[in-house]
C-alpha cells in the first residue's frame, strides 16, 4: 500500500545540541495534518481492498478499520517519522553520519486520530573543521619481496589451519585449543556478571610472550595457567578493564575468569600433496607458485593499509574539534566492529581477528577516543570528496572476506546482514577511498620492510609505555 502525496508534511522542528557532533531533533506533526495522513491512508487501502464477500472497493468502511487499522496506522506512523525526519535534515542542513536512534528511555511515539504526533530521536553529524592541506602529508610505502622463507611459512600455517584435530585429555601444550566453561566477576559487582559453557581459548605459541585471548580479553601469563593442565582442570585469571572498554560497566574494574576445561584438541598438520590437491594443483611445485601469488596480493594490500593507516595518524593529529566527553557503548561498539570488518576484509582468519581485538579493546582511553575521532573525520571526509560505495565495489568486497573464509559470497552477505554487520562493510570501503584520496596528494617515499618494522615496533612500545 502507498499514501505518497505531493502535499510536503507539516512539522515543527526544534534541533538541540546534546553533545558534540550529536544532536537531538525534536518534530511535531499538527493533528491536523495526521487526520489528513490517515484518511489519505484508509482512502487508498479501501479502493484496493478485496475482502471477501464484498467486491474491490466496497468494503464499508467500519470494517476495514476493524480488520486492518491497526496495520495502516503503524504504516503511516513509519512514512510521517521518515518524512518529518527527511525535512528535519533538509531545512536544517544537517550532515548525519549516522542513522537515527531513539532517545534512551522514550516511550515509542503513538499514532491517533485527533492528536498531534510527537517524536524525537538523537542522530551524529559530521563536525565542522579546516580541511588540511593533504600535500602536507608525508607516507611511507613498506616494499618487501616474497621469498621461500615467506611461503614456507604460509604453507605451515594452512597445514594448521586444515589439519586434523584429535581429542586429547593433556598435559596441554602450546597452540592446544580448548571448550571450556568461563564464568565472569567483576570488582564491585555481586555475583556472576557473565557466564558461557562455550567459551574458546588457545595456549598462547612462544612468541605471543605469554598473552592470550579468552572471551575478547587480553590476558597476561594465560600461558602460564593452561600449560600443563589437563580436562576436568579449573584455572582462574585475570585482568583490568581498559578505560576504553566498549562496556562502560567494565572500565577500570579487575575482571576475573574461572575457566574450566570440559574438551581439548591437539592439531595434526595437513601434508603437503594433501593442501595441494585440496587447492586443485597438480604438484607440490604448483601450489608454492599459488601459494606465492596469494602472498603478494596480500603484501600488496598489506601495503596500502600501512599507508592509510599513515594517513589516518596524520588526520586525527592535525584535525582538532570537539569530542563527546564521555564515549557511550555504541560509539566504542562501533568502531571495534568497523575494525573487525576492515581486518576480516584484510585476508585475517577470524581467530586472529579476535586476538587483534582484544589487543584494541585493552588499548588506553586516549587510543579509543582516537578511533572514535577518526570516525567523524572520516564520515566528514567522505562528504568532502563526494565518495559513494557502488553496489559493485560493495559485492567485490563480499567476495574477498568470502574467499578469505573459505565460504561463498552469497553466505558472507547473509551472515553480514543477520548480524547487522553491512554498515560496518560500508564504512570500511568508504574509509580505504578516503585514504586514497589522501594518499594521491600525499609525498610518498618507498622504505624497506625491515626499517618499516622497526618504526611499527618502536610506536608499539610507545604506546604500550602510555
């Protein structure tokens, strides 16, 4: 059913400001005007409606209102809060850069004949700062060659990845992955704040020093607590919530982990001949020449996000404004499943994304604010160099993360959109456009990986010093 009409709807509008880069958008619809809605709605269904006994457009009226008025009003209810809040925008020139929420605790709007229709809802704007001067920015671009060593490495990894997993009771041992059931407290909260039977933890391989991920959190010496230990074993770990944490509730607070073992496994790595034929080749040879081509496709985007990530650091130290004082949930939700998105996109499997997640979500306060200010920038960016995501670069995107996860394009799309997750995809190709964009009019000079390495390093070291 439709009511379009040509007629503009009457609104009042009051705009509020709540916090920056935020506003509140305050719209009234006369009861007049509703009336008007209403009866265009009801018009328009009964010259269509065919209820039976009755033949098209001659239904009384009295009975369609009992039979489906109900569903006309929500109906209209829906067209007039998207039409008053399209000319909220339009009159006011606003930029929005995020879709509008309710507001925190408002009773949903009610839609009645005779009666005025109020509704308010909070949106972010994109701020208001000086572009820079981008042929200011100066981008290093990482060069490496793939060597035997490098595809030796990744043939490794795909033989873990693909291998054969035997149930073991222990002694654990490094790279041993484990179910478990993890029950969480929190300082100065009674009682179990979260507990799962499904929870998944890896012992952490040498080089990780220790650290590991269990249910989204970095957790130092989890080597130390699961080496060793067997099925049926109870370890207790624990760690202090990150100022930036997403969950306000847990900012700050030592947050421990009682984690028992109900079933381990032990990896047995795929050979060789076995990957190659489950890739398709013909030979051993075949498949490192495959292997190295998929190795330089990643080194290649591995080496543009080097330099948009550049380009981001440039941003969020030359541009100033306003911040909200406080980071709200969704905000820090936000950019921790933008990342994802971005990381996923980037060739990662997903186990690793969530380790590089949880590395994030124990970042400073300063380092979440950063993300979030990066957020706005971006959005307003995208404004300034008039960037769209076509369909087609939106399905290409798909593509890559389905490859990457051994699924089809078709599955990662409906997984995306179930899990709310498309809007984050978007973000992530509007944001590498921007970088482009940037990096075009930016001074670029090659430098070595290995010197490359030393400065990632470096900052790595300075931030943890924070």
């Amino acid at each position: 059913m439709s009511t379009a009409t040509d007629q503009p709807l009457d609104v009042e509008i009051t705009v509020t400001e709540i916090a920056p880069c935020a506003k509140r958008l305050s719209l009234t619809v006369p009861a007049a005007e509703v009336d008007a809605r209403l009866e265009l709605a009801f018009t328009a269904f009964i010259s269509d409606a065919a209820l039976p006994g009755f033949r098209k457009g001659k239904a009384p009226r009295a009975l369609v209102e009992k039979k489906v008025g109900g569903a006309i009003l929500h109906e209209t209810r829906g067209q007039i809060m998207s039409e008053a809040y399209s000319k909220a925008i339009e009159q006011h020139q606003l930029r929005p850069i995020s879709d509008p929420r309710p507001v925190e605790g408002a009773e949903p709007p009610e839609l009645a004949r005779g009666k005025a229709f109020s509704f308010s809802v909070d949106i972010e704007v994109a701020p208001d700062f000086a572009i820079p001067e981008f042929s200011s920015f100066e981008v290093k671009k990482p060069t490496i060659e793939v060597t035997a060593e490098h595809i030796d490495g990744e043939i490794l990894r795909q033989s873990y990845r693909f291998g054969t997993p035997n149930r073991i009771e222990g002694p654990l041992e490094r790279l041993d992955r484990m179910l478990g059931k993890a029950t969480v407290s929190v300082e100065g909260r009674d009682g179990t704040y979260f507990e799962t039977d499904k929870a998944l933890c890896v012992v952490p391989a040498e080089e990780d020093e220790g650290k590991g991920q269990l249910l989204g959190l970095i957790i130092e010496g989890l080597d130390t607590a699961l080496l060793g230990k067997k099925v049926g074993d109870t370890v207790s770990v624990s760690t202090t919530g990150a100022e930036g944490h997403e969950r306000e509730e847990l900012r700050g607070k030592k947050i421990t982990i009682t984690y028992s073992i109900s079933e381990a496994e032990r990896i047995s790595p795929r050979p060789v001949a076995e990957l190659a034929q489950m890739y398709g080749v013909e030979s051993e040879d075949m498949f490192r020449e495959q292997v190295k081509d998929a190795l330089e496709q990643r080194r290649d985007g591995e080496q543009r996000a080097a330099m948009r990530e550049q380009v981001s650091e440039q941003l969020v130290e030359k541009i100033d404004f306003a911040l909200p004082s406080k980071l709200s949930e969704e905000q820090v939700s936000r950019t921790l499943e933008q990342q994802r998105m971005e990381l996923l996109s980037r060739g990662l499997e997903p186990a690793a994304v969530e380790i590089r997640l949880a590395e994030v979500r124990g970042s400073s306060e300063k380092a979440a604010r950063d993300r979030l200010k990066l957020f706005f920038i971006m959005a307003r960016l995208a404004q300034h160099f008039g960037v769209n995501i076509t369909e087609q670069e939106l399905n290409g995107r798909i593509a890559s993360m389905a490859m990457q996860q051994g699924v089809r394009p078709e599955q990662m799309r409906q997984q995306l959109d179930r899990a709310g997750r498309m809007g984050e995809v978007i973000s992530v190709i509007r944001d590498m456009k921007v970088g482009d964009r940037i990096i075009a009019q930016a001074k670029v000079t090659d430098i070595a990986a290995d010197e490359w390495n030393k400065i990632v390093e470096a900052k790595a070291q300075s931030r943890a010093a924070k």
